[in-house]
C-alpha cells in the first residue's frame, strides 16, 4: 500500500482519538466542578502504527480491502479508573452516550484471559468531520483500574521483547503478580467509600477557595483596597483553619458583600 495512502486512511482515526480524549477529559471535570467524584482518574488514546496493522494483518490474514472493517482497534482509547466498581459505571456511561454507537463488548475481568490479563473492552462507531465529508470510525476503548494497567503495561513490554514468546518462569511469575493485582483491587474496594469522600471533600475545597478567590479579585475592581484587604486576611485566617464548613459559611458571606457591591456600583453608574 502507498504511504501516501497510509496517511489518509490514519488521520481520521487521529483525530477520533483526539476528540474523545477531549470529551472524556471534560466528563472528568465536570464532575469535579460539581464537588462529585468521577469514576473516571485518566484518559489516554493512541492509533497504531504502521507496523502494527501490518503485522496483524498479516497474523489474521486480513486483505487490504478489508483493513478497516476487520482491524478494529486502529484507533484506541483507555479509561483508567481507581476501583473495579467504577468500570461499569464508566461502561454505563459510554452506553448512553448520543455520539458513541456500541457494536461489541468483551468481559476480560469476570473472565480472565489465562495470562492474566484483565480489562473492560468495547468496540465502538464514532463519527467524525473530514475535508471529504462524515467518516464512521471504529474505536477500541479499554476499561481497566490503575493496578490492572500497571500489569498490562508490563506484560506487553515483556510480549515486545520476546516477541509473544515469553519464557515459562516469567509467565508464572507475570500470573503470580496478576494474583495479586487482583487482591490489591480487592482490597481498595473495601475502603472505596472512604477513599470517595476524601477525594470528593478535597475537590469541594478545592472550587470554594477558587469561587473566593474570583470574588476577592473582583471586588478589587469595585471598592477600597484597605477593605479588600481585610476580607483577604479572613480568608487566609479561615483557610488556615482547615474547617471546610468555615470556609462555606465565609463563601456565602463573601457572595452576598459582593453582590452588595456589584448593586452600589450599577447604582453609581446610573
């Protein structure tokens, strides 16, 4: 095949990648905007090479024609989440979603593959807008926890290197470790709520001190420095408290002298 032809074939799964990069980023902010925790830590995506689509092209005997329909994780994305739970959550989600259209899945964690491998894998469509019109990509997005990753991504290395032909002793010791992963996943579920409600009361800190930060720096813009000032020292005062109910309490009096100041303002103008 012309490499030419390689380029427009791949860019499209490029820029699938690239947009539901964007959009899984976003979901993960928006929770965080709303002080809620989000069952998903981290996206991250990649179209394969080359090299790769030949070579499994070659092992499945797959004609060039038939390239895009029967490769299909050309285009790749990866959910990673903290707890096992949070795979069907994040599974849910991708479901119901307008712009993604689910054509498979496959359960490698409630059936593990014998060499240990573990993850949530869906084979979906998605559209994106090209120069020459809508193209329908498919895309193989991976659900897995952080722990399950960590073992994938060793146990790829090692498939590199010995190019699938991994010796017997690293092969039990690679199953032992998935052993483990599979407590250590185990384990985390049992704090999770724990976790949850540490990681949701840090986030929640975390947009009241920005919101009171915006509003100190506005109310720059609307009154008396030396009295901006004063409100300034509170906060520090409260933050310095770690009292999370203090600094909403604070937050709440600090929106209503600023709305009393935004009112004298317009009235000023007028």
């Amino acid at each position: 095949m012309d490499i030419q032809l390689w380029h427009e074939i791949l860019e499209p799964y490029e820029l699938a990648v690239q947009e539901l990069i964007v959009k899984f980023r976003y979901l993960i902010k928006e929770h965080q905007q709303h002080g809620q925790y989000s069952p998903i830590e981290a996206v991250t995506g990649r179209v394969k090479t080359v090299s790769s689509i030949l070579e499994k092209m070659q092992r499945k005997n797959i004609a060039s024609k038939d390239l895009e329909e029967e490769v299909e994780d050309i285009a790749g994305i990866r959910l990673i989440c903290q707890f096992v739970e949070d795979i069907d959550k994040v599974t849910e989600l991708i479901r119901k979603r307008s712009d993604i259209e689910v054509k498979s899945e496959k359960d490698y964690i409630s059936h593990m593959k014998e060499s240990g491998y573990r993850s949530y894998h869906l084979i979906v469509y998605y559209m994106v807008e090209t120069m020459n019109g809508t193209k329908k990509i498919q895309v193989e997005i991976q659900i897995r926890t952080m722990a399950m990753d960590f073992w994938a991504t060793i146990e790829h290395s090692l498939q590199y290197k010995y190019k699938s032909n991994i010796p017997q002793h690293i092969r039990q010791r690679l199953s032992n470790a998935a052993d483990a992963i599979i407590s250590l996943d185990n384990e985390m579920s049992t704090v999770r709520n724990e976790i949850m409600d540490a990681q949701i009361s840090s986030q929640i800190q975390t947009n009241l001190v920005a919101d009171i930060l915006n509003d100190i720096e506005n109310l720059y813009k609307l009154c008396n420095k030396r009295e901006v000032e004063k409100i300034q020292d509170e906060f520090y005062r409260i933050y310095a408290m770690n009292d999370i109910e203090q600094l909403k309490r604070f937050h709440t009096q600090l929106d209503i002298i600023a709305e009393g100041y935004r009112a004298q303002a317009v009235t000023t103008e007028v």
